[in-house]
C-alpha cells in the first residue's frame, strides 16, 4: 500500500553540491531522508518503470536509509532496483552497475573521507543515468524542491532482504540484490594487463592496501589478493564498518599514518596504497616515496597507454583548479588539452561524454578516466600496478623519471578546519575584494603577476560556474589557491594550495615544506589568517 505523508520544507542540501551530507543524527530526524528522497524524485521526469541503482559505503545508518530509499522508489513507480548485497556500493562501482544496465539512475549513501558511526557523518547522493554526479541543473532542482515539498509517497511495507542475492517483489517492483563486486571487477579485467600484474605479484612484489575499515575492502580483497594473486594479508582492515574502526575514512598523511609510516620504515613493501570511505579516492606510497595526487595524475596520463583499456592513446586531460600544473606539462607533451574545471568530479562529466577527456584528477587524491563518471581508488592503483608491471620500475624510479623529464611542481594543500565560518567566509571576501590590487606588488622577492577569481566555461553545455578559487600567480610561475570546502559537516574548512615549479633535475628532490617555505608564509600572511581565525598553523597537511 501507497501511504502519502504530509511534511513540510526542510533545511536540506547546500546549493552547489552534489548531495546532502550532514550528522547522523540530523538525518535521524523524522521524515528527514523522506524529504530528500522526494525532492530528488521531483527534480527528475521520466523514471517510471525505469531501473534505479542503490548502494552505500556502509556506514553507520546506511541499512536504515536503503530501506526508505526503496520504498520510496517503489512508491514513486520505478521498476527495478538494483541495490549491491548488504547495501554495499562503493562509489565507482555504483557508477560502473549505472551504466552498464542502462539504469535512470542511482542514490549513493556516503559521506565519502567524512567519519561515521552514531555521532559521525551521513550523506545522500543522486547520479544520473551517464553514471556521473547530478549537474547543478538538477542539484539546483533538487535545492528548490526541498523547499517547497509538501508531501512524500512511500510503500508500507517490511523491510526487504538486501543479504540474499536475487530478487524480490515491492509493490509491483523488483528488487534485484546485486554481488556489489562482480560487474566492477569485470570493467577493471577489460581495462588493465592483468596477466602482466599477476606475473609481477608472482615475482615477489609486495604491497600493502588499506582499505581503511570502509568500502573498498571487499573489491580490493577480491581483485588484488583473488583475481591477481597478490599475498593474503595485503589488504588491510579489509571489513567495512559501520563506524570504520573509529578512524576517519580519509586516505591523506594524517589517517592514513599506519600505512605512509610503514613505506617510510625500513620493512616497506614496494607499493603502499588506501582508498577512501566510499572508494573514490587514492592514496599512492612507493617504498620512501609519496606521491602527490597532483603527480599521480600527470605519471597516469603519461603512461596510460601502457593499460589495454588506453592503448589507443588519451584524447585529453581534465584537472580540478587548485591541482598542480603537472598534467598540463604531460598534455603540452602530448600535444592534447588539459582542461581546468571547478572542484568536484561533475564538472567532468560532459568533457568524458563528449570525448574531450579521457583522465581525470583532483590534489584531493581522485583518480579517474572515462570508464565510469567518478573518480575511482581502485582503478588508479591498478593503473600503478599496470605501469610497474610493464615499465618494471619502483615507485620512487617513476616519479624520478617524470621529474627529469617535465620538471617537478612542488605542491603543498594546507587545510584549516572546523574555523569559524563568518570569519573565513569574511576572509575570502576580504581577500576576493583586494584581488585586482595586487598584481604588481611585491611580497618579500615574489611579485603577484595577476589574480583572480576562477570561474568555469563549460566548453560543452556553454555553462558558466563562477566564485570557484582565489588564484594568485607570481611572476617567477609560483601559485597560492584560496578556497573553502564545500563537504565539511561543522563550521568552515579554508582550503589553501600552494605550488611551485622546479626544472632543474638536481633540485627535484627536496621537502616541499622546506621548498615551498616563503609561498607558505606569506599564504599566511596575505590574507592574515592567523589574526582573522585564530589558527597560527593548518590542521591537516598533504
Ligand atoms: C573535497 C575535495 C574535492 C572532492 C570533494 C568530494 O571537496 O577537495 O576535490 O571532489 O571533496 O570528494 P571540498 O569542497 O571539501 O574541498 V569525495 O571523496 O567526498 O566524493
Ligand atoms: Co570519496
């Protein structure tokens, strides 16, 4: 039976992100995933009889929320769901089932890098039926619907079994639970040399994966350990749980410090990797090597052709912003383009459909190609494990090659946290406001050669996507990036980027903290962070 519940408008989803992602218990409240359910089911037209995707990292409150999500889409007329067993989905295979059974869509319950458990983060998001994050059209929609929903329309029904594969009836639609596993592992088969990994593992490589108690464990233990024949016990704390063993899902030098300290130590194994909550992220450690996302990028694009699925070459590369210029450097080598979109993966969708790109990358450790529409942990350590296998160098060989080759960018993220969100909302501001003074001044030896506030062409759909990033350039090709996050779940994040290049090979191997020192005081003391926040140093560096 169809029930249709009277609710009222709700404080939802920020304008301009892909999703909602707040506390658990906001999303505890009565009626609160209801009312988001609904305005992402009003902002779309033509899903009846069609087939939706549902899946989550499973965090804390993923059950609870897949079974509403269910008898919401049963009650708004969908035809199929197709939900991974357990109500697992890591984030690009959600992408990959998507697309390869032509679904309308897909929810992804995640709150990705944020922590979970009872006190932790929630989040839902909407995919569209190319596999990729709703476009600001429809997360513009979906904004405005939540604020003038009225009702909502779910089935009374019990809650469905998601442990047993196969399918079930609700209401008139079928429910197929799905191995969360089995379609991604075939797309990476296709996609990479496995023989050639296989080989590798069997000569002795050794590799450490830590899935960090979060949804990559089961594709991880099943691809690496089962499919590749890597030794049992490289995937760590393979489990997913609910509240990730206590951690932070976030594979950057502070979380993951387990794994960046054992490839420092002198028991290394040649390859140390991590992925995030919802498996979208990368981690990339070589045995005393960490590898910058910025550079994992450009040595992917690079060496990409090395993979079956890319032989044929890359059409182009596509970078987020505030991530180094060292894609663009592979690009002008490989006389392709190299796109510079906004932060967030749904501003390359269109440049993947329409062949414009074919590898994508953020700094914040995302990896991806135009296999699925996210970016995919996974896959860019396969892609690693590709290049290894066929180059038959260590991590640390590779990066001292690309180096030498393109020249190195020193790159540093600096991030403050949970700050006072009026100040630092005040702190861009202030800052935005000065932009067009400062070309020209000095600040110690760096002279700024322009500034700007970055905003996006979309060469595809012609959109355009301001406010995306204070940039400042110095004359000697230096760059300070100011923006604030627009994931974070408790006052505001300051995000700021700083980055360097160097051509000269004997100077390429140096600490980019040590390197980047007068970039990152005056980072500082530009906008005067420490006077307007309070905070003399970043929370979390990478
Ligand atoms: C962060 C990253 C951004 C990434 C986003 C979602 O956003 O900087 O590059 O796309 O998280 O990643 P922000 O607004 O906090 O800087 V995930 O792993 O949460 O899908
Ligand atoms: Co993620």
């Amino acid at each position: 039976m169809i029930r249709t519940v009277a609710t009222t408008p709700f404080d939802g989803q920020k304008p301009g992100t892909s999703g909602l992602r707040k506390k658990v218990p906001v999303f505890q409240q009565p009626n609160y995933v209801e009312n988001f359910v609904q305005s992402v089911f009003a902002s779309l037209e033509g899903y009846e009889g069609q087939t939706l995707v549902v899946g989550g990292d499973g965090r804390f409150y993923n059950r609870e929320a897949i079974q509403t999500v269910l008898k919401m889409a049963a009650a708004a007329g969908f035809g199929r769901v197709m939900v991974g067993r357990g109500g697992i989905l890591s984030t690009p295979a959600a992408s990959c089932v998507i697309r390869k059974h032509k679904a309308f869509g897909g929810i992804i319950l995640s709150a990705s890098h944020n922590p979970g458990g009872p006190e932790g983060d929630f989040g839902i998001k909407y995919n569209i039926g190319a596999g990729g994050p709703a476009p600001e059209k429809i997360t513009d929609a979906i904004f405005a619907a939540t604020g003038t929903i009225s009702e909502y329309r779910i089935v009374e029904a019990p809650d469905v079994d998601i442990d047993t594969l196969g399918t079930s009836s609700l209401e008139g639609m079928t429910v197929e639970v799905i191995d969360p596993v089995a379609d991604y592992a075939e797309l990476m088969a296709q996609l990479f040399d496995f023989d050639a990994i296989r080989a590798l593992f069997a000569e002795g490589f050794t590799m450490r994966f830590d899935a960090m108690s979060a949804v990559t464990g089961p594709y991880a233990r099943s691809i690496l350990e089962g499919t590749l024949g890597a030794a049992p016990g490289t995937v760590v704390h393979g489990e997913p749980l609910p509240d990730f063993g206590g951690h932070h899902p976030d594979p950057n030098l502070v979380h993951a410090k387990e794994l960046y300290d054992l490839m420092m130590s002198d028991g290394a194994p040649d390859l140390g990797a991590a992925s995030d909550g919802d498996g979208d992220r990368n981690l990339i450690v070589g045995r005393g090597r960490f590898v910058t996302p910025s550079d994992s990028l450009a040595v992917i694009a690079a060496n990409m052709h090395l993979a079956p699925g890319y032989k044929a070459g890359i059409a182009g590369i596509a970078r987020s912003m505030p991530t180094s210029a060292a894609a663009d450097r592979v690009a002008s080598a490989l006389g392709i383009t190299c796109y510079e979109t906004p932060t967030g993966w749904k501003f390359f969708g269109n440049l993947l459909d329409a062949g414009l790109a074919t590898v994508c990358g953020e700094e914040s450790a995302g990896t991806g190609s135009n296999h699925v529409r996210e970016k995919d942990g996974l896959w860019a350590v396969l892609m690693w494990l590709n290049i290894i296998a066929v180059r038959q160098l260590d991590v640390d060989e590779i990066m001292g090659r690309h180096w030498a080759e393109y020249g190195r960018d020193y790159y540093t993220r600096h991030d403050y946290e949970e700050v006072d969100a009026a100040a630092a909302e005040k702190l861009v501001a202030d800052l935005r406001a000065r932009l067009q003074d400062l070309p020209g001044q000095s600040f110690g030896g760096l002279t700024v050669e322009r500034a700007d506030d970055f905003a996006y062409h979309d060469p595809v759909d012609g959109s355009v996507t301001s406010k995306q990033g204070l940039r400042i350039f110095f004359s000697n090709g230096s760059r300070i990036v100011y923006r604030l996050s627009g994931t974070g779940t408790a006052g505001a994040t300051l995000r700021v980027y700083i980055e360097q290049f160097e051509g000269d090979t004997a100077r390429q191997d140096q600490d980019p903290q040590i390197v980047l020192a007068d970039l990152i005081a005056l980072s500082r003391s530009l906008p005067d962070i420490e006077g307007r926040t309070g905070r003399t140093a970043p929370d979390v560096i990478t």
